[in-house]
DNA sequence: GTAATAGTGTCTCTGAGACAATATGAT
DNA sequence: ATCATATTGTCTCAGAGACACTATTAC
C-alpha cells in the first residue's frame, strides 16, 4: 500500500551545500472553521471529505502540509493558501492560532505535527460538494469520530472558544457586520452553553460603544414577531475587545 | 561553509514502503525559562551559550530539533529531553505552550518552524558555564540581541504571562511552594509593570484558600525590618487558579 | 384591545482601588 | 518608646445576576 500525501507534487528541494537532515515528518497546519447556523441554533464545524490516503473519504479538518515545499513564507501564508483553496474557500471574519500537537503515532504515515486554528465564519454561505458542517458539540465530544486526533483538536479548539468567550468581545464574530441585541445573547448564551441575561449583554455591548468598537445605526431587525431589534453595526469588525470581568461559573 | 544541527548524529530514518516527502525543514521546540531574582528585583530569561552553527557562541534560547530523528514520542516528550538536557537542567515549577512561528526566513540554513513554551523555575539554582540569566525586560525589546526570531519569541511570551497574570494565580509560580503575602505582591507588581495594592493580593489569596488552593502555615518570614511575615502554602503547586476578574487597567 | 418580544430601571452582591487604622516585630 | 513593615477595616465604584416594569410592533 502506498500513501500519496494531500495535493503534493514536487521534488524534494535541497538546499545547495547544506547537508540537511531528512526524515519521515509532517507538520501540517489545520483549521476548525466554525459557523453559527440560525435554523439549527447550534454551532457547526467546517470538514471535508479527504481524497487521499490516508483515510480517503473520511470527513476531517481541512489542512496542507508545511514542510512539503518552498510554496509559503510563512505560516501565515500557508494559512492563507489553506483558507483560499477549496477545501475551505470561505471568506474568514477571525482566525487565531489555538496550539501545535506532535506525536509519533496521530499520523499513520510517521512522527507528525499540526498546528491548529480557531476561525470563525459570519456569513451564509454555500458549500462545495467534498465539504460539510457538522455539530461542533458532537464531533467535540467524539460522538462523531474523525481520523487521526482531530476530535481531540476540535475539543482543544472548542475549549478556546469557550474559555475566551468568557472574558471578550469573540462570539460577536458569528454575527457579522451588523446585528441586534438579542442576537448577541443568543450567540454568547450558544457559545457559554447556559442562558446569559441580555442585561449583561447590553451592558457589555454599551461599554464596547464607549471603546469604539460598536454604533448604533438607528435601522431595525425584525425577529419572531414581537418588538423590532435595533441594530448595532461593527466599527473595527478584524478586532475583539477584551472585558475586565469574566461571566461566572 | 558547512551547518550542523545542535546534538545530532543519525542517520535519516525512513518508513519502509512509504515515500515520504524530504525537504530542508526544521521543527525545534524553544523554551523560555523565567526566574525572579529577588537580588536584582527582577525577571531574568534563560540563556544558552550555541555550540553549533548557525550562531555558535551566541546566547539564544535553549531549544532541541523534533523532526530530527524517533527520539521523542510526542513535543511533551521533546520538551522533558530539553529540561533534562544540559542547555537546561533546572526544575521547572511551571511549563505551557505558548505559539508556533514558522516562516523562510528565521533559520539561515532552511524553512523552519518553532513551537514556543513559558516555563518558570522557583527555586534559586546554580547555572553551568554555558548558561545565563539575562533581563527578560532587555531582550523582549530589543536591548538584548539575540539571534534568529529569538527576541520576537520572548516578546510573546512576556505578553502571554502578562496578559494571563491579570486573571490568574501564575505569577505566585515565581515563589516556590512557602511564601508571603507581601511577596506575592511584589512578584504580582513586578509582572504587572504597575503597583498593586496588597488589599487586592490579600483578597485574591483568601479566595485561593477558600478554593483549597492554599492554607496559612502558622509560620513567619523576616523581611528587610518591620514586622514579620505570615507564610502560605501551596496545596496544589502545579495549577494555577482562574479569578474571574481583572487587574483593571 | 392582546400577544410577544424588545428595551429600561433598580436592587443585590462581589471584588478591585484607595487609604486609614491597628498590630508586631527589631532596636 | 520608636521605627518599619504587616495586617485589618472601611469606603467607593464598576459590573454581573436577577427580575420587575415599560415600550413597540403585529394581529
């Protein structure tokens, strides 16, 4: 049986004079794109359905590998290159970078790494045939298995978002550019997995208006019957405001 | 001119059967190890003297290479083998991830990447000749030179202790197991960069006794003059506690 | 009008900031 | 007793938690 490695074309690249070390490595950089779907009010994973060994045809995080070639400058650009691809291919309203795993046996192949990432989509958006969202809880707690250790970076990831959720501005991303209040109680009660009470919301909401962050734009949603939402509208949309107090429990 | 890695003598391995990708790739892990020297008042940064080229004889961050051969089972293994190396070879109080870079440039002899870690020693130790202690202050910006994207690495490692001091206990890892009020105090005002109050640091410490944390010893401390100092104790001293809220400012 | 949801007002409670008042050791 | 520092007490203020009350739309 032969592995082929994912979208790898190339000659291994020697640098001239430089008598350099080669072994049987892979470090690969994988995304967990997530996603606030509306009609299910759960939150989504972005997965793709792998072409190559190993595990061809299996759903899993979308990722290139970084040592393959000369390809990316940086790990930002193989980022870029990922999210640009078709195995993504969604415009990214966050990505940050949650942590690096690396151990002899995640990879069937050999002794592999990846570095993993939290990003975040606002808006609705049309998938490919090879691409799917799936629960994040579910694939979190491994009621939907993926290879190699992704459920274990998905929780990672998960956790991240949780965690971080507690003390900033970073669910709003969900949201987009313009969005109400109850919106964004919904999404922090979604992300913090217990009801939060929309008066905090709207306090947290009033102190991002006094640092910049927010405007009132005076337009009006309308929810499920009931009282129009006003709106407020994103003044620094790549950036998230960290609160000096965290929500309890 | 010819480049060696750092403590490396083996021949590539290569998975039988399996054509595996080779190119000119490094993946090290870096420590930054922190101690608060009570004699200077300060943060120092462990250094270490380089054997090997690129930059023999310069002082860089103690770091090993993981895709170098099957020594280690995982980047936990690959740290363990650094802290127990001699570039190391301290007790290490504390020890978490904090990035990954990755880029052409930061390695002269090929792309690498490096996987960076936060790590505090408590005890005062005797270093080798090869090692140092050096201002955290003056290498994260800049004062210190050090090579490849070193002094970049330190800079995100001070945030990250800075950034995670305002919420957390990590600063009292500074302080061994036994300790007092006043000098968590001082470590916390000394990482914070700004004076905080000691009512504060009392009511965080009683809330970390009331969370089984810590527990008053009975014993005292004798500090420059005045009245002695009551000690605490660690119950648990390898976690940190989470307030759930921040230093202001 | 009623139903349904949005938005406001007010109270409590916790913990940081500030600083005064008291305690405990060395000399 | 005096000095120096530790420890305690008290006040203010911001913001989360809780919940009652008012406002605005659709019907």
């Amino acid at each position: 049986m032969t592995y082929l490695l994912d979208s790898l074309d190339y000659a291994p690249p020697l640098l001239e004079g430089h008598p350099m070390p080669l072994s049987a490595y892979l470090h690969t950089v994988d995304l967990c794109v997530l996603f606030y779907c509306r009609a299910d009010g759960e939150l989504k994973l972005l997965l793709n359905k792998r072409e190559a060994e190993p595990f061809a045809g299996h759903w899993a995080l979308p990722g290139v590998v970084v040592n393959g070639g000369v390809q990316d400058l940086s790990l930002k650009d193989a980022v870029e290159r990922l999210r640009a691809s078709d195995k993504v291919g969604l415009a990214l309203a966050w990505s940050e970078q949650v942590g690096t795993v690396g151990d002899a046996f995640r990879d069937p192949r050999c002794w592999s790494s990846s570095t993993y990432y939290l990003a975040i989509v606002s808006d609705e958006v049309e998938l490919a045939e090879h691409q799917g969202w799936f629960s994040l809880t579910a694939v979190a707690d491994g009621g939907i298995k993926l290879p190699f250790d992704h459920n274990n970076i998905v929780a990672a990831v998960k956790e991240r978002l949780f965690s971080k959720s507690l003390y900033s501005s970073l669910p709003l991303m969900f949201l987009g550019d313009e969005f109400s209040a109850p919106q964004a109680t919904t999404i922090f009660s979604l992300v913090l997995e217990r009801p939060v009470l929309k008066t905090s919301i709207r306090q947290r909401l009033l102190k991002l208006a006094e640092a910049g962050y927010l405007r009132e734009t005076g337009r009006k949603k309308h929810g499920e019957g009931g009282r129009p939402q006003a709106t407020v509208e994103m003044l620094r949309p790549a950036e998230i405001y960290f609160f000096d107090r965290s929500f309890a429990d």
